[in-house]
C-alpha cells in the first residue's frame, strides 16, 4: 500500500530499433482499441523510431496517448549528419525523449557529458527527459550500483535548472534490460528512494517530489505491479514487453490498479 503524493504514473514503451511506420500505425489502432482514446489515470508515452514519429504523432492528436523520441542531439541546427534536433523532435508531435539509454552508452559512445548537454537542449526546448541510469552487472558485483546511479544523475544534471518537475529519471540496472531477469522490486525501490533524495538535493524537495521515477528491465504484465507498489516507482520504460499492444495495454492496467489501491 502505498502513501505517497500523487504523482501520475508513466509506462513509456521503448521500441528501440522495431517497427516501421506501417506497423506502428497497426499498433496503435489495436492499443487505443484496448485501452480507449480518453483522460487515464496513468500516462502512456510511445517512443518509436524516428522514422515512424511523425506519422504515429498525427495519429495520436487528440488521444491521451503521447509520443516521445529515443534519442536526440545537444544542437538546435548545424552541420551533423545524422542527428535529429530538439525543434524538429518538437515538430512531430513528441513531448518526451529518452536520454542517456545504457544502449547508447555502451554502443554509441554515449557520456554522462553528453547526457547533460541533451538534458539542458531538452528542456529549454519544452521536451520531458527520461533520463536514463543504471549500473552494470560488474559495477552491482563490485559494490558500486548506488554510486554508478549518483554519478550518472549528478553528472547528467549539472547545471540543470529545474524549477518544475518537467523531468522523468529511468533506474535500468544495465543487467535487467532485455535479460528476463529484473531487479528485485525492493532494491529498486531503495535505489529509486536515493535517487530522489539527490534531486531534493539539487532542485529542492518539492520539485523532487514531482519528478516521475520509472522502473527499466524485463518488465512485464506480470512483474510489473511489484514494481509500481513501491512509493518511489512512478511506472515503467519497456522494452521487449511493449512490442505487443495487448502485452502494453496489459501493464498500463496493471499500473492502474495499483494507483487505484494505493
Ligand atoms: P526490456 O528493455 O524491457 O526489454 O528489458 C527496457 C529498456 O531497455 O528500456
């Protein structure tokens, strides 16, 4: 049970590199079918491709399901091929983006330096951050989970300023994502709960005790609600299990059921 101050809970469906334009369209049909185009209790955030952005955000105008973008670059416009701005994010109808993915930081050269200057891009933009952090199997093992988190959020925040709770902070234990092994609901509670005593240190209590803090790793229909119960966890970003509508619309209900008992 929990006693908390009320804050809408989030399941953001991360797809990663999956579906084309045609299928996220597919999925969208069959996702506002199962769970109905008006107000929800809880906040359901798609990030597709950004080749499927534009088209997904005209079909969810006037719905209550947003859109949000995987990843984005620090600049407003300029010579670099291949990256996408804040203002042409902005364009497609996107609200929220995902940074810092521990994907992107291991594979693509992603820093906690260039985590902080997509933050700041982000929110001077209107865009919510969903902030990414996590250890690595080897950090937990070595006793370094909660100080690999508080270098990630204390790096990847400096210099924000952050009067309203516009951003969202994601825990991914590194070894929970796309494993079928997730953490234990409790520990990540307790990393979650430190977590939002650093921004209380940053920003303040009262913005800190807006900030969304989500769950990431192997979440299902089934363990999602562990995971919800806990005061400190405002929802969930999804990968493998948000592929499926039904399996999406499933821990969106799931959600919802532990806002309505708490
Ligand atoms: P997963 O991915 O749910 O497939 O573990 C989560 C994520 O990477 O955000």
């Amino acid at each position: 049970m929990k006693s908390r101050v009320k804050r809408t809970p989030i399941i953001a469906a991360n797809w990663k590199m999956h579906k084309t334009v045609g299928d996220g369209l597919e999925f969208i049909e069959e996702l506002l079918t199962l769970l109905g185009s008006g107000p929800q209790a809880v906040e359901v955030v798609i990030c597709p491709p950004f080749t499927a952005l534009y088209p997904l955000g005209q079909r969810l105008q006037g719905t209550a399901i947003k859109l949000g973008a995987q990843n984005m670059f620090w600049e407003d416009w300029g010579a670099y091929t291949g990256e996408v701005s804040p203002g042409m994010l902005r364009e497609t109808g996107a609200e929220y983006v995902i940074i810092g993915h521990s994907e992107r930081r291991r594979l693509l050269g992603e820093t906690d330096r260039t985590v902080n200057l997509k933050i700041k891009r982000a929110l001077a933009w209107g865009l919510r951050p969903i902030m990414c952090v996590g250890e690595t199997l080897a950090e937990r093992e070595a006793g370094k989970a909660v100080a690999t988190v508080r270098r990630q959020l204390v790096e990847g925040l400096e210099g924000v300023e952050l009067t309203q709770p516009g951003l969202v902070v994601a825990y991914e234990p590194v070894w929970a994502i796309g494993t079928g092994v997730n953490a234990l609901p409790q520990d990540a509670q307790e990393i979650s709960r430190l977590i939002r005593e650093d921004l209380a240190g940053m920003f303040g209590s009262s913005v800190a005790e807006g900030v969304r803090i989500l769950y990431g790793g192997s979440v299902n229909p089934s363990n999602i609600g562990g995971f919800t119960c806990q005061p400190d966890i405002d929802g969930a970003l999804v990968g493998g299990a948000s592929l499926e509508a039904r399996s999406l619309a499933q821990i969106v209900k799931e959600t919802e059921a532990t806002v309505h008992g708490s």
